[in-house]
C-alpha cells in the first residue's frame, strides 16, 4: 500500500509577524499539498536559542524608514542562552510595541497582537501565525515537545536544556562537557548532570534525520539556508523541494505587502 504523502516543512520561530522566507514555505506546501494530496506539518523548532531568529523589518505605512523589532528580553542569560520556548514575553515590552505597529500594519494585526497572551517567545509567534491564518489546516510539531524528544532517535551532536544561574539555558554537550558559547573562542563551562532525552535538541547538520525519526515524512520543503547543509544521505526517502522564490525573503510578512 502506497503511504500517503506526509509534506513537512521547518523552521524556528522566526518573529512575530514571521519572516516572508516562511511565509514561501508555507505557500510551497500547500501548493505541493493540493497537487498530491496528504498532510502538512510545520515542525517548529522552537528548542533553538539564537534571539537573532526573531528579528524582524517592517516598512511604515507611510513613507519612512524601516525599523527593526523584537522581543525584549527578561535579562542576559535568558536573551543570549535561554531555547525560544523559554524565553519569557515582557507585558511592558507588549505594550509600547503595540504602539509602534499602528504606523506599519494594518489595526486587525495590532489588535491580534495586543490579545496574544504573553507567556513565552515561541507560543506567542505560533499564536499570532495562527491569527493571521497562516497555520490553518497544518499540523505544528515542535522540537521542545517532551514527547517528541522521547520519540526521536539518537544523535551524536547535541545541545542540552539545562538550569543555570535561575534559567533554562541550551548549552552545547561534547566530549562529556557543557558549554556555553561567549563569542570567538571564548567558552563558559557548566557543571556535569544527568540528562534525559526530553532535554536533547539536535545540533543543525542531525536535525533532519532527528525530525525524520519522529515524523516520517515524505516530502520536505527546504529554505535556500537549507538547501547547503542538509545531510540528503540521512533521509534518502524524502523527496527535497526548495521552497518558492519571494522578494525581500528577511523581511516580515504583514499580509497587506505580499
């Protein structure tokens, strides 16, 4: 019996209103999904760290310069350290941003941003996708979900989700250690402990075939960052397609500018 098509696409959390390169991977999906059939699922790899994942550029209304948003952040350590699932949203940072949005989008859009709850950095972009219609129909898989990692197979190359210093901070395991990258080649050692499964994320070359060992896909529609460093060898049995071509793929998408 022929498997049914199982389309996946990934990602972090990548802003509030999400970056248009997601907005593309979305669009290829669904076009894949209605030439093929099957389901899609948007494996959300919300364990990842980097507050650069969430910056974002929007263009005023009216004429003016862009400006550069995103969230405020509780202190260093969670900024710099603490997985997007963890990082905590700021209600005074909700709502001096929600003043700024009126002069680049569209009222609805600050409104569905003001209403999100502000709990943490991945529940809160999820959640404004969701809003603006983005995930209607798609299935979210997410790499924090303590059943996923359970489920997942294996890897060699490793980040663990560990408390340190009144955080939840994602440092890097190897060779028995953990570490914390300062910058260059300058290091922040923690202490040992136990670990299980559920506080694993794979580090960028082993995620496919971690995500794969969960998912089973079919399909992958991979970003043009992507389509350089996935190890194909690791998941032969997924058909890649690079996502569609969209103009200023960086910037956020609002709707009303695509």
């Amino acid at each position: 019996m022929t498997k049914a098509p199982l389309i996946c696409f990934g990602q972090q959390p990548c802003g509030f209103f999400p970056k248009r390169f997601l907005v593309a991977k979305i669009q290829t999906a669904r076009r894949l999904q209605a030439e093929i059939g099957g389901e899609t699922v948007f494996f959300c790899h919300d364990s990842d760290h980097d507050p650069r994942e969430t910056n974002i550029i929007l263009h005023p209304r009216k004429p003016g310069l862009p400006v550069r948003l995103n969230f405020a952040f509780a202190n260093r350590l969670q900024r710099k350290y603490s997985p997007l699932y963890l990082k905590r949203v700021l209600t005074d940072w909700q709502a001096k941003t929600a003043l700024q949005l009126r002069h680049f989008v569209d009222p609805r859009w600050v409104e569905a941003f003001q209403q999100t709850p502000a709990t943490n950095v991945a529940d809160f972009c999820l959640e404004m996708y969701r809003r603006m219609g983005l995930l209607e129909g798609i299935r979210v898989a997410r790499s924090s979900d303590p059943a996923f990692g359970r489920a997942a197979c294996e890897v060699a190359d490793f980040f663990l989700d560990v408390p340190y210093s009144g955080e939840i901070v994602r440092a890097r395991f190897g060779d028995g250690t953990l570490r914390l990258h300062e910058g260059g080649d300058v290091y922040v050692t923690l202490p040992p402990c136990a670990f299980t499964k559920e506080q694993i994320s794979p580090a960028r070359d082993g995620r496919l075939r971690w995500m794969q060992s969960v998912l089973h896909c079919t399909h992958y529609v991979a970003g043009a960052g992507e389509q350089a460093y996935l190890r194909r060898d690791d998941a032969p049995e997924i058909t890649i397609i690079n996502r569609d071509t969209i103009e200023r793929a960086d910037e956020a998408y609002t709707e009303l500018s695509c």
